[in-house]
C-alpha cells in the first residue's frame, strides 16, 4: 500500500490526495467554459419609428397624446421582436400641409384627421380614406368620426408598426 504524503499545518497532520488537486483543475475549467458560452452580448434590436402626421392643436390633440404615451409605454413590438417608436411629424402645419402637395412635403406612414372632410384638399390623403378606421373612442371624441390610417405608400415593417399602432388605437379603453 502507498502512503499518502503529510502536510503539516503547525497544529495537526492533514493527509493530502495528489489527485484531488486536478479535479479542482478540471471543475474550474468546465465552469469557466459554462461562463463564457453563457455571456454572449444579445443582439439589440433597432426600433421601428412611426411618422404620424396629426393636428397638434386639435380638440382631441391631449387625448392623442396620451394614447400615444399609453401605447408607448406598453412596449409594443412587431412579431420580429423590434420595438415600436411613435414620432409625431411637425414640420409643417396641419391644414397647409393637407392643401399643399401632401405626398411630396409629408413624409409618414399614419395620418391621424380631425374630420373626414379635411380629406377633401388632398388627392393622396382621399384615395386612403377607404381603409381608414374611427378612432373616436380612442380620443373621446365620438359621435363625432376621427378617421386614422396608414398611408398605402408605407411599406415594410414601418407600415406594420402602424398598422400595431393603429389597432391599439381603435381598441376601446
């Protein structure tokens, strides 16, 4: 039988295993190996923005602005796992840009009217009216008809997240 060597502490004999040492070796490299296979940086997804093109001094403007608040912070996302941002377009003026060339000065993919008549000025803004939705619970606003819609020159995953927009607000609170 082969004797064990003996380390002393100064106190007591301890009896020491040669082999122990290199499980130790072993369970600390598995473990090491676990650790970095597991922390793999996740990919982030860009968020898809929506341009919304609406009357910001509407009657129904505060209410909007909470739906969208209230849509954003529910952390909407497209089946893809992108998340959905909501941007209001203010660059021009809401009845100067429904009577001026709305396609070529206004660059949206949701439109967001006070009335179905103010569709009247603008050719591109009457032709999307036939698939537009009444928002007016969504902005209290009923009985009167708050037409919404996402334009049909929106493609790809910004007309989706409209569209996910879109769905949430014609929802009844």
């Amino acid at each position: 039988m082969r004797r064990l060597p003996h380390i002393y502490d100064g106190n007591c004999q301890v009896q020491y295993h040669a082999g122990m040492c290199h499980r130790w070796l072993y369970l600390t490299l598995v473990f090491s190996l676990l650790l970095v296979s597991g922390c793999k940086k996740p990919t982030v997804q860009q968020p898809v923005v929506v341009h919304l093109f609406r009357d910001l001094y509407s009657p129904y403007a505060h209410e909007i602005d909470h739906r969208i608040l209230e849509f954003q912070s529910s952390n909407p996302r497209l089946p893809s796992g992108a998340p959905i941002v909501v941007q209001t377009y203010n660059d021009i003026e809401y009845n100067t840009a429904l009577k001026g060339n709305f396609e070529r000065d206004v660059k949206v993919e949701v439109v967001i009217l006070n009335a179905a008549a103010d569709a009247v000025d603008s050719p591109v803004v009457a032709d999307n009216m036939a698939h537009a939705v009444d928002i007016c619970a969504a902005v209290k606003a009923c009985p009167a008809n708050v037409p919404a819609f996402v334009l049909s020159s929106a493609t790809g995953d910004q007309a989706a997240a409209g569209q996910v927009f879109l769905n949430s607000l014609s929802q009844h609170k």
